[in-house]
C-alpha cells in the first residue's frame, strides 16, 4: 500500500468517514457534503499540512509543483530574476518550485537521458536553453506542459521578449546620438548552448544594414566571458576606425567594459558611450544606459501560464511578447564633434 494511501486512511479515520468520500472530498466533488468536506480537510490540517497536500495529489493526478530547467548558475542576474518571478506566481497559488539547473554538456545529457522531471512535476518551464528537435521531443514524450522563457517555439506557450527589435531600439538610439556605425560586444557561446542573446547579434546587424552599412561597418568584439572586458577593450583600441559606441548583449558585460576602459584613464562617455542590456541592479548603482527588459514579469507571467496548463485550462495567449524599454542613464550622450 503506498504511503499517500494510508495517510488518507489516516484521515478516514480522524474524520470518521470512508477513504471514498477523503478521495471525493479532496476533488470538491458534489456527492459529498459541505459538512462532510470541511471534516474532512479539518482532519488532513489537524494531520499535517504535508498530509493533505499527498492525499490531494493521490485524488487529481497532480503534485502540487511546478518545474523550471535553467541553464547556468542560478547566482546568474537573469536566472535569479526569473526565479523570484517564477516563485511568487507559485506561491500564492500554494505551489512549490523544483530548479533543474545544467552548466555543462554533462548536466544535459544526464537530464535528458533520465528526464528526473517525470512525475515530480505538473508543468515544465524552460528558460533561456535552446533545445534541440531530439531533447523537445524527450520531454513531449513525457506528456508534461511546457512553457517557454525568453524564446519563442512554434506552436508552444512561451512568454518572451523580441530581443532582436530590442537590441535595433538600442542601436537605432545611438545612431541618433550621431554615432555613426556602433560596435557590438558577445560573449562567445560555448559549444551546445545557445542563448537569446544570439537574437540580440541578429538584430544588431540588421539594424546596421538597415541603415546602409557595409560588412565592414559591421564590429562584433568577442569575449571570453561576462567579466571579460579588458578583451573588448582590447579589440576597441586595435580598430583603426574606432567606433564611439558600443553596445553590450548584457548589463554584465558593459559594466566590465565600463570598468577596463576607466582604467586606462579613458573616459565615459566622452571617450566611448556605453548601453547595455537587461537593466539589473547594478546598472542603475554605475548610471550604465540600458534596455531594460521585465525579467521577473517573465517569471511571474510564465508561471501563471504553467498553473493554467496544469489544471487543464487553455491560456488566453500561449505565445506573450513583453515589451522593452530605454533607460537613460550617464553612459550615453551625443557625440562630440
């Protein structure tokens, strides 16, 4: 007999009524009582809180818990944000939140080869990992809701932004300052991981060749990570027609391109103008310009569209575009002619 079973009969037995009606009681059935039905979940709480949730579970098919696949650290800003998001949805909705969290190529063979997601959740959110057609269809396979975060899947719930239009807006932003062709900072992906930040690279060459500009115009100044800016920096000073903007895929990366280019005694944004990407904390610490996307709205707004498709329901949008915005801060002027 499994346990959530004897645990129910637990109930039963405080409640005084059959393990049939617990069941029923617990699926707000109309074949039983409102008298009956507030004895029985008196009897699950007198229990345990725990008790109630397992007996429940037994009942409806479901568990009472949402899962969320990340990829990278979860001390990662925009992993963070979109956890808090995720978390308070679930909350007051009395859900619990399971992390998976793949760094390597390790981590994700052994995730999709087991799939530890099976039945320990009712929902799957996946945010910011790009998969490929075999690992979307492993988890299809499992019969399991899936919403998307921060990328956009055919025919699939996803809550995102655009970060190519996001990423033109910035662009078009400093060309209007007068800076005449930009130059944009990545981080170079590592091997089997793709990020939206590639969205950003594609709508930054085409708002230059939108514009007229020739593949030469075109600088795209690689890092090795988030806090490499000192390679950046590097590649902006061995240009012989060095651009007077750069824009940066994320908050991360400009701050530590703000940092190398001051400590060659440069200033911002005399010397250079700065924008960033995704508006964290410290941006607004350092006055770093920005595109402000609403992360933790991502969570929040995916977590809503995972409750929905666990209960049965069909979300009144399945695919949700969450806008962007400019954020001015010092990093950024005109230029000086």
């Amino acid at each position: 007999m499994s346990s959530a079973r004897s645990r129910m009969e637990d109930v039963a037995a405080r409640a005084g009524v059959s393990v049939a009606t617990v069941s029923r009681a617990l699926r707000d059935s109309p074949l039983v009582s409102d008298a009956t039905k507030q004895k029985v979940l008196a009897a699950a709480e007198e229990l345990d809180f725990a008790v109630f949730r397992a007996a429940s579970a037994l009942a409806s098919g479901r568990v009472g818990r949402i899962a969320v696949l990340i990829s990278g650290p979860v001390r990662a800003w925009f992993n963070g944000a979109v956890l808090d998001g995720l978390y308070d949805g679930l909350r007051a909705a009395e859900h619990e939140l399971s992390v998976y969290r793949v760094t390597s190529l390790a981590d994700r063979e052994a995730f999709f080869g087991t799939l530890p997601v099976r039945r320990n959740a009712d929902a799957l959110v996946v945010t910011s990992f790009a998969l490929t057609t075999d690992e979307r269809d492993r988890l299809s396979s499992i019969g399991m809701p899936l919403v998307y975060v921060n990328q956009q899947v055919e025919g699939l719930p996803s809550v995102s932004i655009d970060d190519a239009a996001a990423t033109r807006l910035g662009i078009r932003y400093l060309v209007n300052l007068g800076h005449r062709w930009p130059a944009f900072a990545q981080v170079d992906a590592r091997i089997g991981f793709t990020y939206s930040a590639l969205g950003r690279l594609d709508g930054y060459r085409a708002e230059l060749a939108g514009l007229g500009a020739t593949a030469s115009d075109v600088r795209v100044l690689r890092a090795r990570g988030a806090d490499d800016g000192e390679s950046v920096v590097a590649q902006l000073l061995g240009l012989a027609d060095r651009p007077s903007a750069v824009m940066a895929e994320s908050d991360e990366l400009a701050l530590s391109i703000m940092a190398a280019w001051t400590r060659l005694g440069l200033r911002i944004p005399d010397d250079l103008c700065v924008l960033g990407f995704d508006d964290q904390t410290l941006a607004e610490t350092f006055g770093l310009s920005t595109v402000a996307q609403p992360v933790t709205e991502l969570g929040r707004r995916a977590a809503a569209m995972a409750l929905q498709l666990a209960a049965g329901e069909e979300p009144a949008q399945r695919e949700v575009l969450l806008p962007v915005r400019l954020v001015l801060r010092r990093t950024t002027a005109a230029l000086r002619r």
